[in-house]
C-alpha cells in the first residue's frame, strides 16, 4: 500500500503528509517531495519555470512496447528477489472511487525495467473485478523543455 510519512516543509514550516511511494492516489493531494509540501514545492517548480531554469521533465507517454501480462511477470520475479528484505519500492494501490458510490476501483503500479518505468492503470468493478476500463500502459520519458520534445527514456540517476 502507499506509505505516508509527515514531514516538515522546510519553507513555510508546516507538517505535510510526503507520499513515499509513487504510485497515484485519487481524490487526495499528498506531496512526492521530501522538504517542501505541495504548495510549496508548486510554487517553486512554477517559478523556475517560468524563468525557464527548468530544462527537463519527466511525462508520461502511452505505450505498447510492453503488455500488462509482461509488466505482472516481472513485478512478481521482482517481488520474489526482495522476498525476506525490507525494502519494497513498488506497491500497489486499490482506491475506491467516492465519486461513484464505490462500485468502481482504480487498480495503478509502477514497474523497472532496466531502467525504465512504466506504469499501468485500470479500473475494475470492486464486486465483480471485471475491467471497466482499457488497462493503459505508459513509459516515463525526457522532455526537453528548452526544444519542447522528447529525448529518451527517463532515467533516475
Ligand atoms: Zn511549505
């Protein structure tokens, strides 16, 4: 499950609710980084943008150069090498949707594969488990902000 840690923002100095994981949580806002809270964190990405300090970016493209049965696959292999450590960077996430008198749940993980990421995402009914929605696939790829293109795969150094 998605782990939730507080921590202070180290600008404005409130306690904040920092998501350590990275798979996607519906409805609620947490931040992905580990000094400033979303606000914060916001404001500075906007301003470096806008000043044009910011020259790449991490998005998500669709893809099909993987299935979801391939993603599942490694996932397993890669949770049965962790098996007995501590350490889980993936989790998966089953988020009933409030806005849809929880019939429906969003099923989303993130999967590395030399070194890419890739992520899949669906919805399914939470009785049936019966898909609602197509499964998406998507690779995170470099932007380049300055040329406005993709460059590569994105890789976490
Ligand atoms: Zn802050």
């Amino acid at each position: 499950m998605t782990k939730i840690v507080q921590r202070r923002c180290k600008y404005c100095q409130i306690i904040y609710a920092h998501k350590l994981s990275g798979s996607r949580t519906m409805g609620r806002k947490y931040s992905t980084n580990e000094d400033y809270c979303l606000e914060c964190y916001e404001i500075m990405q906007t301003a470096l943008k806008e000043r044009g300090i910011v020259k790449r970016e991490k998005v998500w493209e669709k893809t099909d150069e993987i299935t979801y049965e391939e993603l599942l696959r490694e996932q397993a292999e890669q949770r049965e090498k962790r098996k007995g450590t501590m350490i889980s960077i993936l989790t998966r996430m089953c988020v009933p949707l409030m806005n849809n008198e929880m019939t429906q749940e969003v099923i989303s993980d993130r999967v590395e594969i030399d070194r890419k990421e890739y992520s899949y995402s669906f919805r399914r009914d939470i009785k049936t488990k019966k898909l609602t929605t197509e499964i998406e696939i998507h690779v995170a790829m470099e932007k380049d902000l300055i040329e406005n293109k993709i460059i590569g795969y994105w890789r976490d150094i």
